[in-house]
C-alpha cells in the first residue's frame, strides 16, 4: 500500500476539497403554468418549453390511504 513520504500542509489539503461542493440544481419557471421543475426536463404537468408533450394522468408519488 503507497504512504505519503511527507505530510501534506493545511492549506494543500484544503486547496484540494475546495472542488468537493455540492452543486446547486437549476430549477426553471414554466412560462404558462408557472410550475417549477428542474431544466431539460418535463414539468409534473407534462409540458416542455411551454407546449404539452405529454397527455394523461399526472401520477402523484403520494401513497394511497388505506381505510
């Protein structure tokens, strides 16, 4: 197994993970509906830029209640 010969300084290791953010998601705006949704995606109502792509029922990701 390889070993480091000398220790890394703060500042090297710091340097380092300054790249190892998390990246925020691009959310967009639907320009009839006004939903938002994340981009180059269609929207839960199913439209694209604005023109519907998709047609039927929009499916919930809420579990059915049981009674």
């Amino acid at each position: 197994m390889a070993t480091p010969k000398r220790r890394s300084s703060n500042r090297r290791s710091n340097l380092r993970r300054s790249h190892h953010h998390v990246a925020v998601p691009a959310y967009t705006r639907d320009e009839k509906t006004g939903e938002i949704s994340l981009r180059h995606r269609v929207s839960p109502s199913g439209t694209y830029r604005g023109r519907q792509v998709v047609t039927g029922e929009v499916k919930s990701k809420e579990k059915p209640s049981e009674k």
